[in-house]
C-alpha cells in the first residue's frame, strides 16, 4: 500500500493542477463550496451543488484556510489517495501482497485517475467510498461480522449520493454478499443502505418540503445545454435508455461506428485506460489459465462480468456520456486483473512482461502529468485561481 500511495504522491507534485474553471465542472463545485463555507448548508439549485461529499468538507476548508489552489486540493486528494489505500488493502486481503503491489501501483498511476486526485471533482470522491465499500465487503466475508456488512451498505449509499449512477453497483454488491455466503446479512447491508438515502430524503423534506429533490436534480442534468451532444437532441425527456443519447454524445476517441459499440471502443482506445487493453492482451495470453487458483479462480472472472454488467448498466441504462472517468470501477478490475496475471507471468518466468506492463503505464503517467503543467510543476501550484 505504501508504494502505490507513494506513487500518487509523486504524480500529485508532478502536476499540482487541480482546480481549472471556466467552463469545466469544478466551477460549479466552487461556487457551491463557497456558500457552505458561509452558510455551511445552501439549498443546492443544481446537481452539482447536490453532492455534499464534495461540497460540504470543501467549503469548511475553504472557510477554516480561505481559498487558494492549495486549499482546493485538500479535499480531493484526501479521497484520492483513502481510494488508493481501500483498494490496496482490499486487493491484498483477497488475492496477496504481490498482487497488491501490482494492482495499486498501477491504479495509483492510471492516468483516468491519476489525471484527477487533485481536481475539485466527484470522481475521486465516488471511487473512494466504491473501494471502501468493497473493503467492508471483504472484510465481513472474512471475519463474519453483521457491522461490516452493515459499514459497507453505508460507503456504497455515499457512492450513490455522490453520483447516482453508482446505483448500478447495488445489485452487484448483493450478489457479492450471496456469493460469499452472507445472504442472511443482506438485510443489515440494505438497511444501512436505506437509511443513509432515506436519511437525505428526510432532510431534504425538512428544508424544502422536497425529499426528492436532490434526486430530480440529478435527473435533470441532461437538461442542461451542453457542447458533447450535437443540436437537434431533445434535452427534456429522459435520459434513460435513451438511445438519442446513447448514440449522439460526443466520442473520446473520436470513434463513431454504431451506438451498440461506440462506447466500449472509444474507452477500450482511449490513452489514459491503456489498462484495459493490456488487461485483455493477458487474457487472452493466459486464457487457458482462467478460473485457476492461482489466476484467481472464479473470483477474477465474476469481477470482470461485473464491470461488464456495470459498464452496460451506465452506458445503455443511465445514458451517460461514457468518458472514461465515469469508469473508474472498470480500470480498478483491470487493474486488479493485470496485478493477479502479471502474479502469474513472473512465476511462470514471464516477469519482463508484467515489468513493461508496468512501466509503460507508470511512464505514460509522468509524461501526461508534465504535459498538464508544460514541465513545470511548480509553476501550476502557485498560479492564483482564475476570476469568474
């Protein structure tokens, strides 16, 4: 764990970027760090405003250190590297310490992520209560226990007031609990669950006489004009299972063949989840391996059908515009994939292979990072944060 949350901390100071402006989300999420530093609690008018876990924890720490770059980091790169340690120490938990040095450096490094651990945004911070969810889960398994059961409902129900797509984990987690054995403790999960998400309803019927509120406004950020979708799409109806949207956002790599494909191709291409293919290169390599013990058994192969279903639910259900930062749970299987094979491959006297692997990614990291701050570091960390 040490080593990949060192490797973070070096590509934090690398490219102190952070906060950007303009037209870019964390403008919203700074206005709305602003009223809680003041206000501590404003009545959130969109969906980015919704999401206290952001909010809230930023503007006291705008209002305990006043604002400037540094003070707008706090927040995200504690989520980052919380997030970096949970999926480290579950990867270790669950599969040794040899593939946990693999899986955490290079989710530490990916650059969908790595781009991110100092920006005033919700990735950092959905990721973070995922892999603390999925901690919780382990360790229930392990020590059979109904308060981790119970500890990971309630990391899971932050997810999803974070970013509400993170719903479509909810069936996959009690899968998990079913798989492992823990069906009687479901109900301790959901009731944790449950009561985190009624908990908000319940304050929001308080404040606004609303207790939908925060979830109309989620719903609603189709609605908002926006340059990924072309002119002529309708904004008002609803974005699920929308194939106007599915088929209409705007591709990141530039790949536009047919909806049904677009999304998995562009994601599959993009520089910054070069894990996945990599991923899927070892796949293939050690395909007559799979479902082994030592290539992680059945374990791995229902993880990777997860992230598959999880990536079909966003994609063709929640119609999101499928960027790879709303994809993170799928680099963290790919990760963790590359980190049990590559195992694998230096037992089986492959290790240059997982060392390319490896150094690719992590040289591809400092390069993306310098490239952000035009190879001066400290130049980003000191310039003042732009006007608005």
């Amino acid at each position: 764990m040490l080593f990949a949350l060192a490797a973070a901390l070096v590509l934090m100071a690398l490219a102190p970027v952070g906060y950007v402006g303009g037209g870019w989300d964390d403008r919203h999420y700074l206005e709305a760090a602003r009223c809680a530093a003041v206000e501590v609690f404003c009545m959130p008018q969109d969906h980015w405003a919704r999401r206290f876990t952001l909010v809230m924890p930023s503007g006291l720490v705008l209002a305990l250190f006043g604002e400037s770059r540094q003070t707008l980091w706090a927040v995200p790169a504690a989520y980052s590297l919380a997030a970096v340690a949970m999926f480290t120490l579950t990867v270790q938990r669950c599969c040794g310490r040899q593939a946990a040095l693999i899986s955490g450096l290079l989710f530490a490094t990916i650059p969908v992520f790595s781009e991110r651990m100092l920006d005033l945004g919700v990735d950092t911070a959905e990721i973070a209560f995922i892999m603390t969810g999925a901690y919780c889960l382990r360790l229930s398994a392990e020590r059979r226990n109904v308060r981790w059961a119970a500890a990971a409902g309630l990391a899971l129900a932050l997810a999803v007031l974070t970013r509400p797509t993170t719903l479509a984990l909810l069936p996959l987690a009690l899968a998990a609990l079913l798989l492992t054995r823990q069906g009687h403790r479901v109900g301790s999960f959901l009731g944790a669950f449950t009561l985190a998400v009624a908990l908000e309803a319940f304050l929001y019927w308080i404040w606004a006489n609303d207790p939908a509120l925060p979830w109309r406004l989620s719903l609603a950020h189709t609605t908002i004009p926006t340059s990924e979708l072309p002119p002529g799409i309708d904004l008002s109806v609803s974005p699920l299972f929308n194939i106007a949207f599915i088929d209409n956002w705007r591709p990141a790599s530039g790949i536009e063949l047919h909806w049904t494909v677009d999304a998995l191709l562009n994601l599959i291409t993009h520089p910054s989840m070069m894990v996945l293919p990599m991923a899927l290169a070892l796949l293939v390599l050690y395909r007559g391996e799979l479902g082994r013990a030592e290539a992680g058994g059945i374990g791995l192969l229902l993880l990777i059908g997860a992230a598959a279903l999880y990536f079909g639910a966003l994609v063709y259900g929640f119609a999101i515009d499928p960027k790879p930062r709303m994809f993170l749970p799928v680099a963290a299987v790919a990760c963790l994939t590359i980190g049990i094979l590559g195992r694998l491959a230096r037992d089986r006297g492959q290790g240059p292979l997982l060392a390319c692997i490896v150094g690719v990614i992590a040289l591809q990291a400092g390069t993306q990072a310098l490239l952000r701050v035009g190879g001066d570091p400290l130049g980003a960390a000191v310039q003042p944060l732009p006007v608005e």
